[in-house]
C-alpha cells in the first residue's frame, strides 16, 4: 500500500492531493464542514470561535491544507496559522500560546 509521505502543497501518493485553500477556494465550505465537524457543539457557538477562528480560509487560505482523493473530494483538512518566533527559548517564553 502506498503512502502519503510528502506533505507539501501539491504532494501526491496513492491519488491523493495535497493543496491550499489559497490555491482552492472553492473547497472552502466543505473545508468548514469537515473541520467543524472535529469540535464539539460548543466550539460552533458565537464568542467561543471568534472571528479569527471563521477567518482561517480567507486570512491564511495559504496555510490551510486539504488532503483530495484521485476525483477531487475532501479527505482532510488541517487548520494551522503561522506564528513569528526567532528560534531562541527567550522569545518562546514572552509569547503567548
């Protein structure tokens, strides 16, 4: 059996796609769908998720990856935001998260 080894955007394995909702927009509301679905109830209530959380495919659609089958249909989809550190624990250490 094949494996997804690469997890770069545009990496492929087995049929399987990888891509950034930045290079796919269209797949956001499915994105949203299969994401949200990984929360509890309360995480989908006004206050909790906040506006950043619902601005991930449009402020950082470049980060945003989703795994597509060989026709294109959502496996996966990963949520991740890019943080500034500079490498040193001191900074770690002044930063929230």
């Amino acid at each position: 059996m094949d494996r997804l080894t690469a997890v770069a955007p545009g990496a492929t394995a087995a049929g399987m796609r990888v891509v950034t909702l930045a290079e796919r927009p269209e797949l956001a509301a499915a994105f949203d769908g299969l994401s949200g679905a990984a929360w509890p109830e309360f995480m989908h209530h006004r206050g909790v998720d906040g506006k950043a959380w619902r601005s991930l495919s449009t402020r950082f659609g470049a980060f945003q990856v989703a795994v597509l089958d060989a026709a294109g249909g959502l496996l996966a989809a990963g949520g991740p935001i890019p943080r500034v550190w500079d490498g040193t624990i001191g900074d770690r250490e002044t930063r929230p998260g």
